[in-house]
C-alpha cells in the first residue's frame, strides 16, 4: 500500500493520521514541529511543506523518509538487543 502523504498536507491531519512519522520528525531534530503545543496552534493550518522549507529542508528528501516510516511501522527493538542481553556483559 502506498502511503498517502502528501507536502500539502497539513501537520495536525498528518500526525492524525500517521502517527508514527513523529519519530521522523524527532530524529531530524523537528520534534517541536509536531508537539502538542504546536499541532494546536498551527497544526491546523501549516503544511507539510511550508514547515520543511522554513526549516531549510528539502521537502522531497524528507517526504521520502516520512514514506518510509510508513512502509516499516515503528521499530520496537534495536537489532542485535536481545543477544546482548542474553549474555550479558563483556568479561562477565
């Protein structure tokens, strides 16, 4: 299925409905364009596209990422974490 995100899209109906693109947001350091506070205020009417151009983002590039967001759902585990649990720290 092809997600359905679009740059005119406005940044309250986005997170409404792609939740999980939140973490991209987070992890490009945007995380105060999709708090509470904001959405609130300006989630209504800012879109996508407006918010990444007045960031000095390339908006293609990013749409990509909130596209792939999408496709891979959250990631619930880091790879690799349970074998480091399992045994344990080094020299132990």
């Amino acid at each position: 299925m092809e997600p359905n995100i679009r740059l005119d899209m406005r940044l309250g109906k986005l997170m409404e409905e792609y939740p999980e693109s939140r973490a991209v947001f987070d992890a490009h350091g945007l995380g105060n364009l999709v708090s509470a506070e904001s959405l609130q205020a300006v989630g209504p009417f800012l879109t996508l596209e407006t918010a990444l151009k007045a960031h000095d983002i390339a908006p293609s590039e990013f749409l990509k990422l909130l596209c792939a967001s999408r496709d891979s759902g959250p990631i619930m585990e880091a790879p690799g974490m349970s074998e480091a649990e399992i045994q344990g720290p080094p020299g132990s």
